[in-house]
C-alpha cells in the first residue's frame, strides 16, 4: 500500500513538474524551439552540409582509364602471336588545379553557410515580431477589461444616483483606476485596484432592485430622466468594450497559429503570454553598428564569399588552360608461336609491358579566355553587389535608428498623457458624482485613457520589434 502511495506522489510530482515547464515557456524557448523544428532553417543548414561535400569532389583527380582490345584473330608477330592489348591511363589537371578547386567549392559552401544564417536572423525577427503582437494584443485585452469594470462601477454610480437624487454626494463611491504611469510593464497592478474598488463599493440593493426603485419614484423619472440616458450610455459603451474584447481574443489565436506556424506545431497549440512586457534597453550606435555589420552581416558575407569563389574560379580556368598530364601503362597479351614454323627467340609468347605518357594540348585557346573572362565579370559584379547592399544597409540602419528613437519619444509622450488622463479621470468622475459634471465628459476621458493605454502598448511593442530588427542588421557569427 506505501509503495502504491509512493508512485501516485510520484506521478502527480512528475505531471506537476511538466506542467510547470510548460507555463514557464518563454521567448527564449520558443526561438530554441524554432532553431531545432523550423522546416525552412533545416533545409538551408542541410543545404550547407550538402555544399560541404562539394569540396573532396573538387579536389578529386579524374578516374583512370582502361583500354581493352581483343583480336578475332590472334595477330602473328616475330616471337608470336599477339591476342588482347590493355591500357591503363591515369590523367592528371595542371599543377595547382585541384587546390583552386577546393577553395572555390570551400567559399561556395561558405556562401551556403551565409545563407542559412540568414534565414535563421530572418526567423528570429518573425519570432520577435509575433510575440511583441501577442504581447500587444495580451495588454490590449487587458486594458479593455479593465476599462469594462471601470464602466461597471460608473454604471452602479448612475443606478445609485438616480434612484437617490437627494442623498449626499459624498455618499457615493467614486471609482478611481490606479495609477498606471507603468501601463504597460505593471498591468496586474490596475486589475488588483479594481478588485479594490470593487469591495470598497457597498451594494444594499442589485441593479434590478434600483431599477425598480427608480421605476416606483414617479416624480424621479419623470425628473430624472437623464440619470436613466446615463446607465443606458454606459451600458452602450460596455457592449462595445465586450465586442472588442471578443475581436481581441479571435486576433489573438490567429496571431498564436502564425507564432505556432513558424514552430513547426500544431495551430492550436498553447503559447504563455506574459501578463506585463518592458521597453527593452537598448541604444544604437551607428559606427559600432556598421563595424560589426561589415564583418558580421550573412548578406555581406554571402556576396563576399561569392566574389572569393569566383576569384577562385578564375585561377582554377586559367590554370585548366594549361596541359594536361597522363601516365599509363600497356600491357600486350602474346601466345606463343610453334618452333617448327619459323626460327624464333627467347622472347617467344613472352607478354609486353610497356609504360606510357600523355599530354593534352590545349590548342583551342579561346574557350578558356572566355572562361576566365566571364569569372572575371562575375568577381567584378559581386564586388559592386556588395557596395550595393551595403549602402541599403546602412540606409536600412539609420531608419531603424529613427524609428527607434520616435518610438521612445513616443512612448514618453504617452506615458505622461496616461498619467494625465488619470488624472483628469479622477477629478470628473468627482465632478460627475457631485452634479457638476456630466457623463459625457467621462466617457470622453475614459476612451483617452484607453487610447493613450493601448498607443503606448503598441508603441513599446514597435520599439521591441525595431531592436530585433537591429540586431538581425547586426547579426552574430555562430560556429559552424
């Protein structure tokens, strides 16, 4: 029985320990995840290996050659009778051949290496990209529920209101969001200030009851029948906050299947979103960035490896210009010849061996001028790829730079303008409470306030995105 209790704590320790692995999921484990099942980044890395074994056939010399000959009718010689011939011929390329070979099919592969740290940068950057949308997206949704129990309470407010015209102003709880100068990074903290709001909210009596209440006073409706326009606005704000809530919520799991797509998992599989995301600090230096560019970019490193490939080739043509060398050996099959026919040697049916040597003569010279040509133009044209795309580079890098910089700039903007619209909110709630405001003014600081929340979630998300994309300017050289 103790052991059978043991395994069950056992299992349920095991399950607890997968289920916690699985919520403490984060982006660092989703780009490990990609770099391992990604189909397209395993195609290019298996490409590259393919590219690897390029280099021993270039350097490979060309297979002998073997001659066989057999005569119908053995023909006579003077010490017999000659049956079959064999030649064995092995050619061999200009010194040095073999070795440009291997070094253009090395940067060949140097190239294909390039490419696939391309499309592993290009794949961080989609990666970042649709986790800082979740992210955007998880705040968004956030924002608008808070904003929902915000409307909840101001509806209570208007319900208590009308249904008590004459009690005290200060009888009725005012409805306060927190201070959320941290919108963004410390969400949680305005959830947690509703829920105190909530509680501080006395309720003697539901909403039908007011209701009733307000439908029992004849002289309150007819005389209050804006108080009554008032609970039917907010009530109207808050179906439209329960439709975006829902649109947000189908974006989200759209978002999900594209950031499961690039996974290689199943659409529907879970992602963990965190509750709060950050401004990630980060400051662009444009001559460091550049330096490393030059010696880090795949791009750049792509076409340079090219134009060392066709370097390469060029010499690798001009010395395939040259002969061509050969040794081989012949071997003569002879049967011997009777003594009685004709006076014969002591070589008599003794077999030929004889070595051999040859040498191509590469007479036809304008093909090979034209092969060296044509390397040479293809060197001379991945040298100004180059300098083109390192101009688009640079270019590409000081955007970023701007962008980078009007993102901070504006979330500053909206981080004081959040604070500011709190504020305001609090002081016309009060006003609104007390008759000296109307509801209208509210819900026009209210949609601010949300506006400025959501603005600055999209904002920090923009400046995430643009500090990935930096970095895949940037890159890193990896181990191959």
């Amino acid at each position: 029985m103790t052991k059978i209790k043991n395994s069950i704590i056992l299992l349920i320790l095991l399950l607890t320990s997968i289920g916690a692995s699985a919520q403490s999921e984060t982006l660092a484990d989703y780009l490990e995840i990609a770099i391992k099942n990604n189909p397209g980044l395993k195609a290019d890395y298996l490409s590259y290996q393919a590219s690897l074994q390029k280099i021993p056939q270039a350097g490979a010399i060309p297979d002998p050659q073997l001659d066989m000959g057999f005569f119908l009718k053995p023909m006579d010689i003077i010490d017999g009778s000659q049956v079959a011939d064999f030649t064995l011929m092995q050619m061999f390329p200009w010194f040095g051949t073999r070795k440009t070979a291997q070094t253009e099919a090395n940067h060949m592969a140097n190239m294909e290496f390039e490419k696939f740290r391309e499309t592993r940068d290009n794949l961080y950057l989609s990666i970042y990209t649709q986790w800082f949308v979740l992210c955007s997206l998880q705040q968004k949704l956030q924002n608008n529920q808070e904003n929902k129990k915000y409307l909840e309470q101001l509806e209570t407010l208007s319900i208590r209101k009308f249904a008590s015209p004459i009690s005290s102003s200060s009888s009725y709880p005012v409805p306060v969001p927190q201070s959320s100068s941290n919108t963004v990074s410390s969400s949680s903290s305005g959830m947690g200030g509703m829920s105190n709001m909530g509680s501080s909210i006395s309720q003697p009596q539901s909403k039908s009851n007011a209701m009733s209440s307000m439908g029992g006073s004849g002289g309150s409706m007819s005389t209050g029948a804006p108080g009554m326009s008032d609970v039917l606005r907010i009530q109207l704000e808050a179906v439209e906050l329960e439709n975006n809530i829902e649109s947000i919520l189908s974006e989200m799991k759209s978002e999900k299947a594209k950031l499961n797509a690039l996974l290689n998992r199943p659409a529907e599989s879970e992602v963990n979103i965190p509750v709060s995301f950050e401004q990630i600090p980060f400051t662009l230096d444009i001559p460091s960035a550049m330096d490393k560019i030059i010696t880090q970019n795949p791009m750049l490193g792509m076409i340079n490896e090219e134009a060392l490939a066709y370097k390469a080739k060029q010499e690798m043509d001009k010395k395939m210009s040259y002969p061509m060398l050969g040794v081989g050996l012949q071997y003569s099959l002879i049967k011997k010849r009777m003594a009685m026919e004709i006076p014969v040697t002591e070589m008599n049916g003794m077999d030929m061996l004889m070595p051999m040597f040859s040498v191509s003569i590469p007479i036809y010279r304008n093909k090979y001028k034209a092969q060296q040509k044509e390397s040479e133009l293809r060197w001379q044209s991945s040298k100004e790829r180059y300098a083109e795309v390192y101009n688009s580079l640079e270019a590409e890098l000081f955007k970023t730079k701007h962008l980078l910089d009007d993102a901070s700039r504006q979330i500053k903007l909206l981080e004081k303008q959040t604070n500011l619209a709190l504020t305001t909110y609090n002081l016309v709630v009060q006003e609104f409470v007390t008759g000296k405001s109307d509801l209208t003014n509210v819900i026009q600081v209210q949609r601010q306030l949300l506006d400025y929340q959501l603005r600055k979630s999209e904002a920090i998300a923009s400046f995430n995105t643009m500090v990935a994309n930096a970095q895949r300017l940037i890159s890193s050289k990896e181990t191959k």
